[in-house]
C-alpha cells in the first residue's frame, strides 16, 4: 500500500496536480512526511520539499536521514537553504554541518544571521561525543530577582525560541548556574514571588567537555528531561535534551556490538553502507584473528607424534575449543555489559572472578558429565581417552570464563573500551589455552 502510494504521489508531481499531491502530505505528520518524502527518487525530492509549508518545512527535513539532509540542503537555493538553518536548533544545525565539506559550511553560513553564525561556530569548536557538540543553545534563560510574572512576559515573548519548556533555568548577572523552576512552578505560586524563592537546585550538571557516555549515564540514572551544560568556569551556555540522549544511547549499543563483533564501528546503517566501505571495516580484524590463529595451528603440529598414536584425540578438538570459546564470550558479554552501565569497577575485580569462577566449576562439571557419558555410550571410547577430554573441558571453561570476565575490566582501566575484548578475540586467545592443556593432560594421562 505504502509503495503505491509513493507511485501515485510520483504522478502527482509528474502531471502538475501540486494540490492533490499537497492533500497527501497533510494528512501526516513530520515524522511520517520526512519518511514518506526521502523515499522518492532524487528529481522528485525537492519538488516534493518545496510543496511544504514553511512553518513545518524544517521539522520535516530535520527528521529526515543524514544523507537525505545532505542531498536536500545543497540543491535549495541559498535563501531557502538559509531560512532552514535559521529555523534549525543550533545543535541540529551543528550536526548537519560536520558532515559537509568546508566550502560548503562557509557558503551556507555566510547568508545565515551573525548570532545563528557564531552559535553554529561555537558548537563546532567542541570535540565530537562531547556535551558540548550535543548542547541546544535555544534554553529559558531567567535572571535571579525576577518576579513569577516578569519570568512568564519574558518566555512569551520569545515563545518560538527554545528547545524544551520543561525547565526555566536560573542564573546570576554573571551568569553563572543557580537553579532551576518548572512550568509547573511558574503557574502554581503567586505571580509577585521571586523565582529565588521557588527554584530548585541543579543537582547535576555537565561541562561542555564531558563525554557523551556520562551525559548518557546521568540521564538514565535520574530520569531526567533536559540537563543544563556549563563552561569551565560553571556559566550556563547550553542544555541537553531528552532525544538527543536517546540517539547517542542507539549510537554506543550499535558501535559495541560492532566491536564485539570485530567490525570497526560505521556511523551509516548498514543498506547505506557500500560494499567497498564494509570490506574496509571487517578485513583488518579478520587478518589479526587470522594472524593469531595460526598459533594453534603451531600447537597441534608440536603434539603432532601425539595426535598421531591417539587419532580419537582430533575428533574433541573442535567441541573443546567451541565450548572454551562459548564461556568465554558468556562471561566477557556479562562483564562488558555490567561495566557500560557502571554496576562493576576495577576494584570489583575479586568478586566477578570469584563468581566466575564459581559458575565456571558449576558449568565444568555439567559439561563434563554430559560429555563423559556420551563418550562412553555413543563413541565407546576408553576411560582414560574419556578423562582426557572431561578434564580438559573443565580446566578449558575455568580458563575461558577467568579470562573472558578480566580482559573487559582491564581495558577500562587501561583507558581502552572493553567492547574489543569481546568474543572473536577472547576465542582465539581460548583456543590456543585449550589446545594446550588438552595435549598436556593426554601426555600425563595416557603417556604420550
């Protein structure tokens, strides 16, 4: 339905009926608009985009795709180009101009007004991921002494002006942070009382240098809305809001598992994402845990004279190995999980091995009787060859489950994410202590 809908909305624009094609757009909303309008083909897309009015023209392209944004707003002619990015929230506006070429910034915002210029500017100066390359600059902004009635003349005047209403916030002549009031504030207490005597005191607030991690850390720990950033010296300069957080938290999910899954992490989805592109991010790990695989070729070619008396000995290879790999990534996946959401530090380091090594024993065990009665009733191996392959599968999970829990918690220490000492390279580091202490209990064992 969807698909001939965009057809028959394509032979709106093709036959010049602009009105019908105005009525399908109406009956949505921006959301719904950005996403039915960026489907069409490129010649359709800003013909279809001019047919917006102006007062929604920029919360449609503001929901639209980066790429889409990109496309859109270097074929607009410079005014309309310039009434966009005037529109736009200036950290709305700082996003959409880091993807774009240098002389494309200076074009765009050389017809843009001095002060959208030098907010635009400002933004851009702060490093990537930080609060301050997310912040809004467009906040309620009242001075201590004002009254509850000066406060509400002032936000209606500017009424069409900020990002969020949820939170007035408060600060000196210098202005540096003092509080906040709510709406709620506002309309409920008489309006000759100073906002001094009904604000509220910030109880957490971030630096423009803080990593967006913390930022993200800060509100879901305290449900917050909106969260006010200050500068070096605690003068308020921004706010952070609510989806803006909620894109960086979809951000740091996609990029760890990316890692965790040796894929170098990409900012594009993954249909938008070129063959050549995604060669480019997966062939490096690819090679390293090739590299580094080949020790165990090493391993099994130094117990060759081994392997050779007791063939059987190969058939447990692969289970072994899988299964030492298996409890690894279940511990590292555990730990790195933890340590993203802040539940363990370095200094829990004992107890998350003392549990993994209780569960590692419990795990063991389990496997290991399942496995030996299998070995003895469907591949009628001997006892011994039996003992050789249980034992290792214990010793094997203990390993695996001790490395994979401490190797996450010492990069973080080390400064380094411990989303890279996630599966595919605690398995090859598994494999190779596998491999090692089954050959050594096959020698003591059976006398090899």
């Amino acid at each position: 339905m969807e698909e001939r809908t965009i057809e028959d909305f394509e032979a709106l624009l093709s036959s010049k009926k602009l009105s019908e094609a105005k009525n399908i757009l109406k009956e949505m909303n921006e959301v719904d608009m950005a996403d039915f309008i960026q489907k069409l083909p490129e010649e359709k897309l800003i013909q279809a985009f001019r047919l917006l009015p102006k007062s929604i023209a920029t919360d449609v392209f503001v929901n639209m795709d980066e790429d889409v944004q990109m496309r859109l707003i270097t074929s607009l002619t410079n005014n309309e180009a310039t009434s966009i990015i005037e529109d736009m929230f200036t950290d709305d506006a700082a996003d959409l101009f880091e993807e774009m070429p240098a002389v494309m910034v200076s074009k765009l915002l050389s017809g843009v007004s001095k002060e959208t210029r030098t907010q635009i500017n400002r933004l851009l100066k702060y490093p990537d991921n930080s609060a301050g390359s997310l912040m809004a600059m467009e906040y309620i902004h009242l001075k201590k002494g004002l009254t509850i009635k000066e406060s509400i003349e002032r936000i209606r005047k500017q009424k069409d002006d900020f990002v969020s209403y949820d939170s007035c916030f408060v600060t000196d002549n210098e202005r540096k942070l003092l509080g906040y009031v709510t709406v709620k504030d506002l309309l409920i207490n008489d309006p000759n009382t100073l906002i001094d005597n009904i604000m509220n005191e910030c109880e957490h607030s971030v630096n423009t240098l803080a990593d967006q991690e913390e930022v993200a850390a800060i509100f879901k720990d305290y449900d917050y809305s909106t969260l006010p950033v200050v500068d070096m010296e605690d003068r308020l300069v921004g706010i952070i809001t609510i989806d803006d957080i909620v894109d960086i938290m979809e951000e740091e999910t996609t990029e760890d598992i990316e890692k965790m899954a040796a894929i170098t992490p990409s900012d594009k989805t993954y249909m938008k994402t070129g063959v050549f592109e995604t060669w480019k991010k997966r062939i490096p790990w690819l090679l390293l845990l090739m590299i580094s695989a080949t020790f165990t070729g090493q391993i099994i070619t130094h117990f060759e004279s081994a392997l050779s008396t007791y063939v059987i000995l190969t058939a447990f290879i692969p289970m072994l190995m899988d299964s030492g790999g298996n409890a690894g990534s279940q511990a590292s996946v555990s730990v790195i999980r933890s340590l993203s959401l802040d539940e363990i530090e370095y200094k829990d380091t004992f107890k998350v091995l003392w549990k993994e090594f209780r569960v590692a024993i419990l795990c063991g065990i389990t496997l290991a009787l399942a496995n030996f009665a299998k070995l003895m009733l469907v591949d009628n191996v001997s006892i011994t060859i039996a003992l050789v392959v249980c034992l290792t599968l214990i010793v094997t999970i203990l390993i695996a489950k001790l490395i994979g829990s401490f190797l996450p918690i010492l990069a973080n220490k080390l400064g380094f994410d411990p989303a890279v000492m996630a599966s595919p390279f605690i398995t090859t580091l598994v494999d190779a202590t596998s491999l090692i202490i089954y050959f050594r209990f096959a020698t003591i064992l059976l006398g090899i």
